[in-house]
C-alpha cells in the first residue's frame, strides 16, 4: 500500500468498526425490552426470530471477519443458526454477539492495511478485504434492523433509536444575494 494510501485505510478501519459500535447497542437493548420468550418468537414460519438474527449475525461476524480475514478456523454451521428455537438465554445471546462483535473489531483493527486490497475466497464468493468488511457492515446494520423492528411489534412503542439534528431552516437570502 503506498504511504498516501495509509489515511484512508485506517479511516476505512474506523469507520468500519464505527457500524457495530452502533449497531450492537441497539440489538442489545432490543434483547433486553424483549422476553426470553420473545426472543425466539417468530411472525410466521418463514421469518426468523430475534434469537435466530443474532445467531446468524454471531456466524456471519465469525466467518467473514475473524476466520475469513483473520485467519481463524472457520467452524460455521450457518443451517444450526436459523433451526435453533429456543430458548437460549438472553444472556447467553448477548455475550455471544459482544464476544463476536470484540474479536471482529480487534481483527480488523490489527489487519495490515494492505489486507484491504487482497482478494479472498469467503464462504464461495470472492471478493477484496475491503469488500468482506462492508459486506459485514450492511449485513450487520439489515439484521439489526429487523431485530428492532422485531421488538417494536412485540413492544408497540418507538425505541427513540433514530436522533436526527435539530433542523435549523436555511437563512434567507436577499435578491441580491441569490444566483
């Protein structure tokens, strides 16, 4: 990787870590306002319980990032993750995904830049080291949004994720000002 390259890999790293850093929050706290119950509780039989989705995203993380990039032993059972029905503990659930979630972020962190460039063979599709990441990074952030939307139909409320800037209205201009 060439010396001007650098700052914009270690931006793609950061930014990279930055989606599960707010991302898992939110799964989190949606494990939490929902049941043991509800975790494994499915709309039908062709979705997928909150349970399943972390599971799925524990897997994902894993085979992607840590064995995929890292090098680790990919031990992935992808068919197990969606046929799990419960109940696992919340508890459980949770440490498993911030588990994942800190090992993927370490990896990534200790990746050599020129890592990015790669090419890599993960789980039959080939791609670069900077495309596995934001592969995990838009999976991720799909997953998480159906994980809240999950917990919504069960607890009916908004869960106040969403914090946009207060809109200030663009100053008026005078018609001199104006093009």
């Amino acid at each position: 990787m060439k010396d001007h390259e650098l700052p914009l890999a270690e931006l793609f790293r950061n930014d990279a870590r930055s989606y599960f850093d707010k991302y898992l929050p939110e799964i989190v706290r949606c494990l939490q306002l929902l049941s043991e119950e509800e975790i494994w509780w499915r709309p039908n039989e062709v979705s997928n319980a909150a349970g399943n989705i972390v599971l799925h995203l524990c897997g994902n993380v894993r085979q992607w990032i840590i064995s995929g990039l890292g090098g680790a032993p990919d031990f992935r059972e992808r068919d197990l993750e969606f046929n799990e029905r419960g109940p696992m503990a919340r508890r459980l659930l949770i440490v498993r995904l911030k588990s994942t979630v800190a090992e993927a972020s370490d990896t990534i962190q200790r990746l050599p830049a020129e890592t990015f460039r790669r090419e890599f063979s993960i789980q039959g599709f080939h791609t670069t080291g900077l495309g596995a990441i934001a592969h995990v990074n838009e999976h991720f952030a799909y997953h998480a949004g159906q994980i809240i939307y999950l917990t919504k139909l069960k607890r009916g409320k908004d869960l106040k994720f969403t914090r946009l800037p207060a809109y200030k209205p663009p100053a008026r201009r005078t018609a001199a000002q104006r093009p």
